[in-house]
C-alpha cells in the first residue's frame, strides 16, 4: 500500500472517529430515585441553557421547548419507557416577567409557573425534575441508561404534534396500563434520531445504573 494511499485511509478513519464523537450523546449528572415503586428522574439540563440565552427567551414570543427521556437498555434495544414533557416560555414585555407552561402525563392541560428574575427561570429550565421512568421492577437485573433529548423551538411539528398526544394520553396504546411497543417505537423513532437541520437539538445520556441504585425517597 502506498504512503499516499495510507494516509487517505487514516484521515478518512480519524473524520469518522471525530463525526462519532460529535454524534455521541454527551454524559450529564442524571439521578435516579424510588418512589411509590416508580423511577423518579433528575437531569441536569445545564448545558443546553447557557446564560447568553437570555435574550431568545426575552424576544416577546412563545419558545417552546420539548424534552423526552427514554429508559433504554445498557447495550442497545427497544426502550422500556418513554417521559414527554413541552415547556412553553413567554416573556411578557410589560410585566417585565417570564410565564413557563409546563405540560407532562402528571399534567396534560398544563400548570403554570412564573418568574420574575431570568435566573429564576434559568435555574428552573437548568434541572428537569419530576421525570417518571416507570415501575422499579422493570428494572430487573439489567443495566440501564436514561437517554435525554431536548430540543428548542423544534422544527419538527409532527414531533410536537406526536409529544402532546403521548402527552395527554401516554397509555392510550396500553389498555389503561403502559404504553405498548407500538407506542413506545415509535416515540423512540423520534428520540433517537439525529437533529433535523436547523433546529436546536441537545442529546445527553446517564451513566449506566442498575436496581440497586435506585434507592426510595
């Protein structure tokens, strides 16, 4: 093999090694507890809200921000659970303060919180609390990884349309229990996928947990 052509080789290795790198879900702090035999998860969402933020939230308009947490096996597969949740951001520019709308399963129509200091709303936004991944018992002897997808503005309005119809009836699918594969799959679809051009996308991943770690409340 000529020089010249080991060199192509090895620069063609190296762009995909770096492409893999960028595509990777980036690890984040990701805390699991137990409560009423359910998974409550905490994500530390820090990074997708830096303080220059500021002034897209500030522009008088509704921001949108749709998030979901896939529980996933260590090694790959079908998700076993899947959280939605849409936080609608409006600054109003006479009050001089910013109202969240915050729509989940715990919450479909929506609750209302307002803030009267951007640090306020930033700490809020900063950590996602609340997130239900199911019953402990699904658990079992695996490994497991939440997988987190956050997207601003998204540019996908299948996908926020799909977000608040799981949203407003996560077990539709399920016969009153939990959502189905079918469900589940496709939901997954959208979470695993990569960014649609131009949109706002920040994926993240815990470290790997079993059972054990989950421990009640």
């Amino acid at each position: 093999m000529t020089t010249d052509r080991r060199s192509l080789i090895l620069v063609a290795v190296l762009a995909a090694a770096a492409a893999s790198a960028v595509d990777a879900p980036r690890s984040v702090p990701t805390s699991f507890a137990a409560e009423g035999g359910r998974i409550l998860t905490t994500v530390d969402l820090a990074a997708a809200f830096p303080s220059d933020l500021r002034k897209q939230l500030s522009s008088g308009l509704t921001n949108v921000i749709a998030l979901h947490v896939a529980l996933l096996p260590e090694g790959g597969g079908e998700p076993a659970a899947i959280f939605g949740r849409e936080i609608d951001v409006l600054y109003d520019v006479w009050e001089e303060r910013w109202t969240a709308t915050v729509k989940d399963p715990a919450a479909p129509q929506g609750r209302t919180l307002t803030f009267e200091r951007w640090e306020e709303l930033r700490a809020f936004l900063r950590e996602a609390r609340g997130i239900d991944l199911g019953p402990v018992a699904e658990l079992g002897d695996g490994r497991w990884v939440a997988q987190t997808r956050l997207e601003l503005n998204p540019v996908s309005k299948e996908l926020l349309q799909r977000t608040r119809e799981f949203i407003a009836n996560p077990a539709a699918a399920g016969r009153g229990g939990p959502p189905s594969r079918s469900v589940l799959g496709a939901m997954a679809s959208y979470l695993l996928r990569g960014a649609d051009s131009g949109s706002d996308v920040h994926v993240y991943r815990s470290a790997p947990f079993t059972a054990r770690e989950v421990r009640p409340r």
